[in-house]
C-alpha cells in the first residue's frame, strides 16, 4: 500500500485510513532528516495485526517543505538562497540606476 506520512509516527494510506508506526519501521531512512518526515510519499506493508511494516519511502516532500527544514543541509541551502537573491537584487538595482541617470 501507499500513503503519506503525516507526522511522527502516522501515516495516512491510501485507503484514508491512519496507521502509526516507528522510526525502526522505516527501511531507508538513511538521508533523511528524522525529525521532518511529515508529507513524504511512502510504500508500506500491513500485517494481519493491522500494523504497518517495511516502510520505505518514495520520493522526497515538496520544495517548500524541504525549505522549512533545519538540518545543516537545508541552513546551507536557505543561506545559499538568500546570497544570491541579495546579490540578484543589487545587481538589478544597480542597473536602473545606471539606466536612470543616462536619462537624466
């Protein structure tokens, strides 16, 4: 079955129905920042129990919510980001101000 992981320890399948689960359940979490794995795509098993098993997960979230995220890689990317707005910004500024005063 598939789904989406809807917080820590929840995941709402495909069915619409929610199933709980632990971080241990999750095959290939390596990569991923544990702390954040709300609306990741997944691929789960369900035993007889109705517990979710053999979590894997599929594809990585949205770009917004891979921007909201504080590990060190998304503070470097944030960063990053930011740098080359600013420097876009100015840039673009210094250009109409050069365009502005040839016609003056």
């Amino acid at each position: 079955m598939q789904g989406k992981i809807l917080g820590l320890g929840v995941i709402r399948g495909d069915d619409d129905n929610r199933y709980s689960f632990s971080l241990d359940d999750i095959a290939n979490l390596s990569g991923y920042n544990s702390r954040n794995l709300a609306r990741y795509q997944v691929d789960f098993e369900i035993d007889e129990g109705n517990k979710v098993k053999d979590i894997f997960i599929l594809n990585k979230a949205s770009f917004w919510s891979r921007i909201a995220q504080d590990d060190i890689k998304s503070i470097r990317r944030n960063f990053l980001i930011a740098l080359s707005l600013y420097f876009l910004s100015n840039l673009f500024g210094f250009v109409s101000l050069m365009e502005y005063k040839s016609l003056v």
